[in-house]
C-alpha cells in the first residue's frame, strides 16, 4: 500500500516543552498555538479552579508570539485565534445548560471579553475568517453541527439542514467562512457555506467510512482515518455529480515514514495537520500539492 509522509510543519520552541501542553491547534491562516500551563488543571469545588495559561504561536515563517490568558476555566479545552488576534478556549464536555462558562474569548491582551454555553461534548471547534466559532460534536450530544459568533449568538444550526445520519461530527474542516464536515453515520462529504442565498449546504454521498479528517481541493478530497487497522489510512476520492467516487487508498505517515500513534488532527482546506505525541511538532499533508 502506498505511504504519503507528512512534512514537517511547526514545532513547539524547545524554551517551553517542558511546560504542560493542555491543547493545540492550527488555525485558519495556518499559524501553529500551543496552549500550555505549569501543570495540568486542577479540580475545585465547581468545577475547575481558574488558571492562568500560555499560548505559543508559530506563524508559517516560524515567527513565535507569546499570549498570557488569566483565568481558564476548561480542564479539557480546545483552542483556536480569532481574526482579531484574540483567543477562543472551550471545555469540551460541560455540567449541563447553567454552565455559562463553557466558552470563553479573550482579547489580544488574554483578558477575557465574553463567555456562552454551546452544548456538551465538543469533538471540533475551529474558528473561520469571519471570527464566527464552528463547534462539531460527539454522539453523547448529537446535536450536530452549530455554527457561533464570538458573543454567543447562534449563526447557524444542522437542525433541518437536510444532512443525513447525523449524529457525531468526526471531521470538520474550516478554511475561509466555510466548513467541511464527515459525519457518522452515513458519513457523507458535506459542505456549509451560511452566506450561500442558494443551497448553503450540499451534500454528496461517500464509501469512506470512520474518518476524523477530511481536506477539499476543488472537486478531489481526501479522507484521513478509520476504523481498526484503517487508523492511518489516507483515502483519496473525486467529487462526480452526487457522490464521491474513490480514486486511490494509502497511508499517511510521520515524517519519518512511522504510523503517528496517537494524534491530533486540524482540517483546513485543501489540507490536514497532524500532531502526534507528545504534542510538540505539526506535520502537513497538502492535496493541492
């Protein structure tokens, strides 16, 4: 089976990898962050006990920038910058509907500016050009996909959206003010663009089944991920008419040609970033190239 490897993308500067990293993420311009504490956060009487953090960022030219954020209240938190310069810092699972502290923007100085609730069991938050937050999630609350202003204001919602089986949202991809999503369970290539007056969503059917990333070239896509042994795998397909045809199955590899083990993903357009453990170093697989 043919191996693609992915090529090296960001690291972690060597000053701060004996810090604690909570999370990381790539973001929509493509600069790497790293949110990092002295040790992990710490349980308290309602929750979290609120920690101050750090996030390190790596621009695409390996520029770094240093962000302070006071006060996070996420034990398990996901990450992404606004257009702004600012950050948005999510707990992935929330007590219930009084948690109005479930997401928390912070301005470019880490100084928190506002907090909402989203809904429990966040598997994907990646914000767009447009500063509007996507959150995908995971079946224990299937409520699909939903789309957020950075003041909490519902922009868009899957519900009647017509996206079938849609119960996890395994892949999710922003890039522009659009998003890409692979949801369990009929697992189709979906496409959302809210500012789209006509068909703001279209949907095709696809084979692929138990991807967690997926990266949009014009009509070719590529699916990363699976069941078992199709962990690695890297699926290739063309969209033709109302579905996508498969094309070409491989694997995806670290730089080095070894399978990542554990990993994080970031789908973003035409690409898709993988961080494996210990969480230092982003790879890039590339479909335009």
């Amino acid at each position: 089976m043919q191996q693609t490897a992915l090529v090296p993308y960001a690291h972690l500067p060597q000053g701060h990898r004996k810090s604690h990293v909570l999370t990381s993420t790539v973001d929509v311009s493509g600069t790497a962050h790293w949110l990092l504490t002295e040790r992990a956060p710490q349980p308290g009487s309602g929750g979290v006990v609120p920690f101050d953090a750090l996030v390190v960022s790596v621009d695409p030219g390996g520029n770094v920038g240093l962000t302070e954020l006071s006060a996070v209240r996420a034990r398990w938190p996901h990450l992404d910058r606004l257009p702004d310069g600012g950050f948005v810092v999510a707990a992935a699972r929330a007590r219930g509907y009084e948690d109005a502290n479930q997401v928390q923007v912070f301005n470019v100085l880490g100084r928190e500016t506002s907090s909402f609730f989203v809904g429990d069991a966040i598997e994907h938050l990646l914000a767009d050009e447009a500063g509007r937050i996507w959150v995908g999630h995971f079946d224990e609350n299937p409520v699909g996909i939903r789309c957020w202003s950075a003041t909490g204001r519902l922009v868009w919602t899957s519900d009647d959206a017509g996206i079938p089986g849609l119960f996890d949202c395994y892949a999710l991809n922003v890039s522009g003010t659009a998003a890409w999503a692979c949801p369990y369970t009929d697992f189709p290539l979906v496409e959302i663009r809210p500012d789209r007056t006509n068909q703001p969503v279209r949907v095709w059917a696809n084979r692929v089944r138990g991807s967690h990333a997926v990266a949009v070239h014009g009509e070719r896509v590529a699916f990363y991920g699976g069941y078992g042994e199709e962990r690695d795998r890297l699926a290739h397909g063309e969209i033709i008419g109302t579905s996508v045809e498969s094309t070409d199955v491989g694997l995806l590899t670290l730089p080095d040609g070894l399978a990542p083990g554990r990993r994080r993903v970031v789908g973003r357009g035409n690409r898709i970033y993988v961080q494996a453990e210990p969480f230092t170093t982003w790879g890039v697989f590339d479909l335009s190239s």
